[in-house]
C-alpha cells in the first residue's frame, strides 16, 4: 500500500483513484458516520469492498478510525485533516459533473 510514485497527479490518483474512494470521501465530509451508515449511502459497494477501502485510506492517512470500547463495539469513521484537503477538488468534479448532466440531457432533448 505504499505510494512511490514520483508524478503528483499519479501519486494523488494512486491514494484517491477508483469508483468509491472519492465518494466516501464525499460522504464523510463534515460528518462523522459509521460503517453500517456509509454502506446504506453507497448501496452498490459490496462490504468487502467498503472494508478495504476504508483500510486503505485510514493507512494513508485520509480518514480516521474511532473504535468504541463497547458491545457490540461501535466503530466511526471521520475525514483527517489530509482527507478533508480533499473536499475542495470533489466539490469542483461536483459542479462539472452537473454541467455535464445538463448538457447531456439537453442533447438529448433537442
């Protein structure tokens, strides 16, 4: 899981590439949410899927993981400091993507 890229655009693409990474980052921003809650946003994700994901980006550094000494244990996840420098770069991939849905639904219309 180690990143020994020397490109930036691949390094950034290696920690936050893929179909679910971007979206649970998405999902986490400015809220704390537990596993259970993040699998009912992203029902297309397989739990196994979901799992390493989250692995993934809490070893780099993205999201935090907060266990809760309790039964049955509880587990959070939230977006670290790294993660939430993130939010800006998906908020601008939001607003393209809704120009580009509504440029496609008005070709489709015309």
């Amino acid at each position: 899981m180690n990143i020994k890229k020397t490109d930036p655009v691949e390094a950034t693409l290696e920690l936050i590439g893929g179909k679910w990474k971007p979206l649970i980052i998405w999902h986490l921003t400015d809220k704390t949410m537990r596993f259970s809650e993040l699998k009912k946003s992203l029902p297309k994700i397989t739990q196994k899927m979901l799992t390493q994901q989250l692995r993934e980006m809490e070893y780099h550094g993205l999201i935090h993981r907060k266990v809760y000494a309790q039964v049955p244990p509880k587990v959070e996840y939230s977006l670290t400091e790294l993660g939430e420098s993130l939010v800006p770069f998906l908020e601008i991939m939001c607003q393209w993507g809704t120009k580009y849905l509504k440029n496609v639904k008005n070709k489709a219309e015309d």
